[in-house]
C-alpha cells in the first residue's frame, strides 16, 4: 500500500510538472504566430461602450470577422473617462469589456486588449501616468485567469510628452504590475515616437521576460496614406496621390519594414504589425494594391498583423451597407 502511494505521489508531482511546462511552453513567437491576421475594431465606438446593444459593433461579427479570415481583434480601448476620481473605472464599462472578451473568445479569436489613450497621454504623461498604471493594476488581476489567447497591449503609439526616455520608465512600472497577476501573459509592447520602426533602437524592455512581443505601426508613404485626412494638417490637403506599385514604391515599404525584421532577429523579439492601411480618400484601386503588399512583406518577413481598421475610417467592412469592403477585405486576404 505504502509503495502505491508513493508511485501515486509520483505520479501526481510528474503530471504537475509536465502540466506547469506545458503552460510556460507558450511563447512570444508562438503567440505572434497564432495572432496572424488581426484588425482593430471599437475604437470610435462611443455608444457601445456606454450600452453594447445600441453600439454600431454587433455581436454577430465576431464570428464574421473569424470566418472572413482574420484570427486576431485588436480592441482599441479609451477607458480614462470611465475613471472616477480615484482612478477606479466604472464598473459598467468593466462589464461591456468583459462581454467583449468572452465574445470574441467563444469566436476562436485572439483578443488584443490595447490601451488606446495616446492622446491622452501625450498630453500630459506625468499627470496621467498613475491612470495608465491603475488601468493595469485592474485590468491585469480581472482577467488573469484568462487563456492566454487573451494578450495586454501596455500602451498605443506613445508620442511627444511622453518621450523615449520617459516610455521606457513607464513600461517598466507597467510591466512589473502585470507580472504580479500574469507572469505567463503574451504582453505587446511597442516603441515611443508612435510605435515608429524607427525608434526601436530606443526601447529598453525587461531582459529576462521573454513572452513580450513587440509592435510598430506602419502608414509610410504618409502623403499616400494619410492623403485628405481633416486630422492630418500636413496632408489634409492632398488629393489624388496613387500608389501604383512601382519599383521605387514597393523597394520603401520593403526597405522600411526590413528594418524592423533587422532588429527582430537581432534582439530574438517578434513583430506584430499593429497599424497599417490607407485613408478612404484615396482612390480604391491604389488602397487596396498599397494594403496587399504591406500585408505580404510583412508576412514575409514573419509579422503579424492587424489592419486599421473595421469601422469609422481606413474601413475594411461598411456597417451602414452591412458589406465588406471587398476590395480591402481581398488584398489582407490574399485573394
């Protein structure tokens, strides 16, 4: 009786084992790989934060954002306002994120939570950095019990005030909060100066955490991207600007997201491509050529990815129509 119980006890201690390798097998390339084709969706959404079932997204599209080929949603969060004078978010918008999860979880999607307020933060980061922290110390214990096909996107494109030095400073605190409730969590973490492939070389992530994947957004050739866009002073004149795919064209976005890969290989970090596409001001035909190769040189070159965006602008599916946009929908899917 005494020897069973002891090859029990093996047993178990064995099972254990191979059940806590099992789970830490998970890693940050493997996650890159399994986010494949993503797009952002909720991100101008207002009414559906404050009441789901009067918001323009409908549950209904989860599993049509799955069956159209994407395997990913990044959901673009702006939940500042939500926060009471103690930083506590309104548990109301709590629970339409927590419906948001499980939807998209019960479609067989990855989900992206992105902390989507750069502006905000930009703004005045000193200010607001204990909101971007509180945000974390009550997202990261709610759902750490999550499968790790749900993934913490620390902060989207930090910019201006809050500098390269400062995000690094940021990110640290951040991570370090998340990993008290998630140490096994798929984190994405991306560069100041707009997540900017440029800035890589500037962003100092934690050495010995691993499960960290790395985002940069890419809008290059701007004054094609970008062209007639109200918010854009630069460009918001710009009309008429085609992107036919010419040599010297398709040799800047090759040469351009090469550098991202340079620095993925040499630092042993996957890529995921949190932002690409081109404004709906300018001509089909060139949008789609433009949004098709991007889509193939960063697979190419092993990223992820995630279209900007479902609705709103730059839209891959016209909710007032109830359509995809086909053209779009055919150039992310290779098709």
């Amino acid at each position: 009786m005494k020897r069973f119980i002891f090859f029990f006890a093996l047993f178990l201690a064995s099972f254990s084992m191979n059940s806590l390798s099992l789970a830490q097998t998970v890693s940050a390339q493997d996650q890159c790989l399994k986010l494949g084709r993503g797009v952002n969706i909720l991100g101008y959404d207002k009414a559906f934060w404050q009441d789901y079932e009067k918001g323009r997204f409908k549950e209904s599209y989860f599993k049509m954002i799955k069956d159209a080929g994407f395997s990913t949603v990044r959901i673009n969060l702006n939940p500042f306002t939500q926060m009471d004078s103690q930083n506590k978010i309104n548990p109301g918008w709590l629970e339409t994120l927590d419906w948001v999860v499980t939807k998209g979880l019960d479609a067989n999607l990855m989900i992206i939570l992105d902390l989507h307020e750069y502006t905000t933060m930009a703004d005045n980061p000193e200010a607001k950095k204990e909101m971007f922290l509180s945000f974390w110390k009550q997202i990261a214990p709610r759902y750490k019990d999550k499968s790790a096909n749900v993934v913490f996107e620390l902060l989207n494109e930090p910019n201006q005030k809050l500098t390269l030095e400062m995000w690094n400073s940021f990110l640290a605190e951040a991570v370090k909060i998340i990993r008290e409730s998630n140490p096994e969590r798929t984190l994405i973490i991306g560069p100041g100066n707009w997540n900017g492939i440029e800035s890589l070389n500037t962003l100092k992530l934690p050495e010995n955490d691993r499960n960290i994947i790395v985002t940069v957004h890419f809008y290059h050739p701007m004054r094609f991207t970008h062209q007639g866009a109200a918010w854009a002073d630069e460009y918001k004149n710009l009309s008429g600007i085609k992107w036919t795919a010419t040599p010297d064209e398709k040799e800047e976005v090759k040469s351009k997201l090469k550098v991202a890969s340079d620095w993925s290989l040499k630092n042993d970090r996957p890529i995921f491509l949190g932002e690409f596409g081109a404004y709906d001001k300018g001509d089909m035909d060139s949008r789609a050529r433009y949004t098709a190769f991007v889509a193939r040189t960063a697979e190419k070159l092993g990223f992820s990815w995630a279209y900007w965006q479902f609705d709103s602008d730059f839209i891959v599916y016209n909710i007032d129509k109830e359509c995809w946009v086909e053209p779009i929908l055919d150039a992310l899917m290779n098709r």
